[in-house]
C-alpha cells in the first residue's frame, strides 16, 4: 500500500488556481522533499493531503483512506506555529498534545501518554526543557517541540512545512539528521525552498509551481532548479553525508 | 468587623462575591489568554435583552440573562463558524441589539429606571438566598466542565489546528466554551452589573498573568484575587455607603495598573540581576 496517493487533483482558492493536475504516489519509508517557489502550492497541497482542505478536483487518498479519517495518523510540524508565542504553556503540555484524540475523551492524561511524551522529548533532545515555557524558547528549541509534539501522534507518516525556515544552518543540519533517522520507522515529507540543501537527505525531490514534477536525488541538477525558479535561484554546492 | 456577624444581606453579598470569583478567574483566564474580552463583552451587554424581558414577563431576571447570554453566545460562535462573518462587527451587532431589546421591554415596564441602572451596574447588596444557589450551582457547572475537559479547552484555545487534526471536534469545544463564558458573565452580572462583567472577568486573570504561567495556577491565583477585590470593595462600599460594584472595580482596575508598572519594573529588574550575575559571578 502507497503511503500517499494523489490523483489529477486541481486546487483552487476561489478563482485562483492554485494545483493543477498534480499526480504523485509516496510509498512507504520514502523521505520526500518538496520545493518549489513561494505561492507555488506547497502549503496547500500538504493542507490537502491532511484534510484541511478539500479537493476542487481529483483524489487524495492517505494510508487507503480519506484525509479526515487518516488524520490521526499523522504528524505535522507546521510552518507559521498558529499559536501566540507568549501563551502559558510548557513544552511538556505542548507535547503531550500529540496525545489527544488517542484514549479517553474526559480527565487527563494517561501515564502511558506521558512515557511517550518523555520518550519524544528525549528523542529530539528537549528533555531539559519540559517545564520550560514556549516564550522561552529559541526558534531551534520551539521547532524541536513542534517536533515532539508531531511524534507524540506516534504518526506513520511525518509532515513538515519548512521546517528550517526560522532556524539558523548548524540547527538545520542537526534536525535533518534527526528525520533522516526518524525515516528509518516513517514515511516523512518535508517541504523546503531549499532543494540543495534537501537533496542531501532526501530520495526524491518533486518540483512544484501549480504543477509537480518529481526528480530522484541523483538526478538534481542546476538546469532543474533554475527551470523551476526561472533562474532566481543560485546554485549552491550539494550536501553530501 | 461586627457589621459582617451582625447583617445577613452583609453575608449574602459576600458569599456572592466569593462564589463569582471561582467562576471569574477560571474562565476569565481563558479569556484573557485567548484575547477575546471584547467578545465577553459583547455576551455581557446582550444579557440585558433577556433581563429585560424577564422582567417583562415577570420571570426571575437571572433566568432571563441565562438564556440570553447562551443565546448570544451560540449565535456568535454559529454565525462565525458558519459563515465566517467578521467577528467583531458580529460582536458589536448583539452587543447592541441585546440592549436595544432590553430597553424596549424595560420602557413597557412601569417602575423600570431603578432596576435598568441595577442590571447596568449591579446591587449586590440585594442578592438573594436563592440566587446565592444558583451561583453556587453555575460554578460547579462551569469548573466541572473545565475539569473534565481541560486537556481540549487547553488544545483549542493554544492551536485550534492541530486540535483538529488529533480528531478533537474543534467546533463543539469552541461552542460549549462559549457557552461556559456565557454562564460566567450570568455570574458576575449578579455582582457588578453586566457594564462592569468584562473589568471582574479579566482584571484579576490580566494580574496573575504578569506573574503566573500555566493556566491551571493562573486559574486559582485569578480566583483568589478576585475574592480580595470583591471582598474588599463590598465592605468599603458598605462603610463609605456608595454602590459596591462600581468600587469593586476601581480597586481591581487600581490593581491592575499597579501590577502591570510593579511586574515591568521587576522583570526589568530580574533581567539586570542575572546580566551582573553573568558578567560578574561572585557579586550580587
């Protein structure tokens, strides 16, 4: 079973198009970047893909079921956190969110919630900070318990919106290594405006601006990127691990 | 001290101030942290249409403000989800149109202007036995339910999205929380009077913010602060002889202006303390 598959799906806000006949099946344990210029769509089709949106045309079909019904299987890091920064709450609540929708409806959370959630926080190495507040975080710190929070879901597949984009290149580094080995038990997309940095943890690359295309890793060269930002984009030397 | 043992109307008031203040600094925490006051406000001033017909019809004007302060709040959360009118202007709309209906029941009312000004700024002074249960009962309801479900309020209002996406039925916990808001504002208007809810529902939560971060110890301290200040202006209303709810909040205003200069001059304080600490270690 294909861990995502979509299907000639078109998208538009309004009369805005905004996807457009886009195809694209992700098997399982892939690592898939996605890029493509602002307002190119890539926010909308992960909306997409975790039912936030509803197709204007096509089929989006997640672990063989509707968006709405697969939800709960995923993880999702977001790109603008929708949240106010200054709202009291500590990483540890903030991850155990993850928890929700999981067992009981009323009263609090089980310890079995809270094993997981420590284990997460260990995992992306914000243990130290459980009782810390949100405001209190740097922007790696805060992408690391979005992080958390997203893995708490204990999700079969793992989707980040730029999640780099706040961050400085060192943290950049250490949170690819972390998904690259998260990749090893999840399917896992990430969206980035970054493709060379990307192409060095990614399997496949696919290309969007309204319409999608996709490239294997190896196959990356500048003529694909400036075809893609219609030579804004400089090159910059790959990174290879 | 001997005027609290002595008048019973004297306990009743105060009994009343305490038990809204349970109800105020739960939900008035809410409040304050998600921002919306604005629409407390607006639920608060539409409860005089319900009042007002209560006393049109010659119901209790407690019933009266509970249906219309659920009635507003479930027309404010529906029309907004449903047809993602603009919220403020929504607010504005039943905020006016609550009190143009009350006022238009009250005029048919004989003997009305002494009551519209109690509705408008409270007369706690006059709060019944059985009133005094019907707050007593509105906060059991109102902590019960945050109790229960403070894991999805909390969700909710921090990130309506992810919320969703864990499956929380997002649109049923946003109602149900303005309906919890709702019954708060029924309780306060018992004390200040529906002008003067929005000041006792965020003042003390606004002052235990500049100290406090997490919400459940925001929650019991904005309580606490809220029984001092209802506390405090019930029996110096009763000594200088002016209406309680107007002192009530003068003093939890005076408060809170004190508090937010006091915490910015202390966190500024705190801040210099640990630069000393890191670039002189050893002196204080």
């Amino acid at each position: 079973m294909k861990a995502i598959k979509i299907h000639d799906l078109s998208f538009a806000y309004g009369e805005i198009p905004v996807l457009d006949h886009i195809s694209l099946e992700v098997p399982e344990r892939e690592f898939l970047g996605i890029v493509g210029p602002n307002a190119g769509g890539k926010s909308t089709l992960l909306k997409l893909i975790l039912g936030l949106l509803t197709p204007t045309r096509g089929s989006v079909t997640v672990l063989g079921l509707p968006p709405e019904k697969a939800r709960t299987r995923l993880g999702y890091v977001p790109q603008y956190p929708a949240f106010a920064r200054d709202f009291p709450v500590t990483v540890e609540q903030v991850v155990l969110m993850g928890r929700l929708g999981k067992g009981r409806m009323m009263g609090g959370y089980s310890s079995a919630d809270r094993d997981i959630a420590r284990r997460v926080m260990a995992e992306t190495e914000i243990a130290n900070l459980a009782r810390r507040r949100i405001d209190q975080l740097s922007g790696g710190q805060l992408q690391r318990a979005l992080v958390a929070r997203a893995l708490a879901c204990e999700p079969e597949i793992l989707i980040l919106d730029e999640p780099t984009a706040n961050i400085d290149m060192r943290v950049e580094n250490e949170l690819f290594d972390l998904l690259k080995q998260l990749n090893e038990r999840m399917t896992i997309l990430v969206v980035s405006h970054d493709i060379a940095f990307i192409s060095g943890y990614v399997h496949r690359v696919a290309c969007l601006n309204r319409t999608l295309i996709c490239h294997r890793t190896e196959d990356i060269d500048g003529q694909i990127i400036q075809q893609l930002y219609d030579n804004e984009v400089r090159m910059v030397a790959h990174h290879h691990h | 001290m001997h005027a609290i043992l002595e008048y019973g109307f004297l306990q009743s008031a105060l009994l009343a101030g305490l038990l809204a203040s349970i109800g105020c600094g739960v939900m008035g925490t809410y409040v304050v942290v998600k921002r919306i006051g604005y629409m407390a406000g607006g639920i608060s001033h539409s409860v005089l249409g319900g009042m007002g017909a209560a006393l049109f019809f010659g119901f209790a004007p407690m019933k009266g403000a509970l249906v219309a302060a659920i009635t507003a709040a479930l027309l404010i959360g529906w029309i907004k989800l449903r047809w993602r009118a603009q919220e403020d202007t929504l607010i504005g709309a039943m905020w006016a149109m609550g009190m143009s209906i009350g006022i238009l029941f009250i005029s048919r009312t004989p003997g009305y202007a002494t009551d519209l000004v109690s509705y408008l700024f409270g007369n706690i002074l006059l709060v019944s036995r059985e009133q005094i249960g019907h707050m007593a009962a509105l906060d059991l309801l109102v902590t019960g339910m945050v109790l229960a479900f403070y894991r999805q309020f909390l969700a909710v209002s921090f990130d309506e999205e992810f919320a969703r996406l864990r499956g929380v039925p997002v649109n049923f916990f946003y109602l149900l929380f303005l309906c919890l808001v709702a019954l708060t504002v029924v309780l306060l208007v018992q004390v200040v009077g529906l002008v003067l809810v929005i000041a006792l529902l965020t003042l003390p939560a606004a002052i235990a913010g500049h100290y406090i971060h997490t919400m459940g110890r925001m929650m019991i301290a904005a309580s606490l602060l809220g029984m001092v200040f209802t506390t405090a202006g019930i029996m110096l209303s009763y000594y200088l002889d002016v209406p309680a709810g107007a002192v009530i909040i003068l003093i939890a205003g005076g408060s809170y202006l004190a508090s937010a200069v006091f915490s910015q001059w202390w966190q500024q304080g705190k801040a210099r303390r640990s630069l000393a600490r890191m670039f002189h270690p050893g002196t204080r």
